[in-house]
C-alpha cells in the first residue's frame, strides 16, 4: 500500500513548464517529467545553493527525503540533456503559500499578510520597523 505523501512547500509556480529540444523531431521525441516540488529542490539546493539543510526546511522534508528528491530530479535533468529529451514540469505533492509570514525582532509579535500588498513597513504590535519575513508561518500563532 502506498504510503500517503506529505505536501512540500513551495515558493513559487514554475516559470516556464516545457522544454524542448531544438531540432528534434516530434515523432522521436522522448520526454522526462520532473514534479513542481523536485523543480523547487533543484531551484533551491542547485541554483540558490542552499545548503541540504536549508532546502530540507524550505520545502517541509526530511535531509534524507530532500536528498532522495534531489537525486531524481537530477537524474531526471541529466537524461534530458545527454539524450535529447523534452522535459514536462507538472505534478508532485506540493503547496504553494497563500500568505506571507512575519515576525518582529523587538516584540517577537510575529503575523500574516496576504500576497500582493507589498512588504509591511511596521509591526502591528510595537510599530517597530525591524521586522523580518519567515519561510513558515509559527506553530504558536497567538499574538
Ligand atoms: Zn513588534
């Protein structure tokens, strides 16, 4: 039985979710099909060079799912480039955030704004600017 797969966080929707192969013809185009949450482990341990332990955090996995992930989605980019290959960004288990998460450095008072209306200058509480953006929201969210 397939054990239930956990969603992974991820920051943002892809940017582009197809590429292909100058020159290839269709008809003998193969593909490879990296998820949305491998794209952000290779987004985020590959082109930010975050450490495995930082990329872990991000996207809510274990250091030895992460590396698992990764070993796939490089495996997978590997196949592409030195056969040819197309490649499909879609699917996997993941979940993109519908809030920005903040926390003060004066008060600890930390919050949530939704996206899209711009960084917030203030706390809420103590009106210090010295605030700071967190990846996940707090367990503990009373004020
Ligand atoms: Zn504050």
């Amino acid at each position: 039985m397939p054990r239930p797969r956990k969603h992974r966080f991820v920051s943002e929707e892809p940017r582009a979710t197809y590429y292909k192969p100058r020159g290839i013809p269709l008809a003998a185009l193969e593909e490879v099909v990296i998820t949305i949450d491998e794209l952000e482990a290779l987004r985020l341990a590959d082109h930010k060079r975050l450490t495995q332990e930082e990329t872990a955090k991000r996207l809510g996995v274990s250091q030895p799912t992460l590396h698992r992930i990764l070993r796939t989605a490089r495996s997978k980019v590997a196949d592409a480039l030195a056969n040819g290959k197309s490649i499909r960004i879609e699917g996997g288990t993941y979940e993109l955030p519908s809030k920005r998460f903040f926390e003060c450095f004066r008060c600890q008072h930390h919050w949530d704004e939704p996206f899209g209306t711009g960084r917030p200058q203030h706390c809420p509480q103590c009106q210090s600017p010295n605030l700071h953006r967190l990846a996940h929201p707090k367990n503990d969210t009373t004020p």
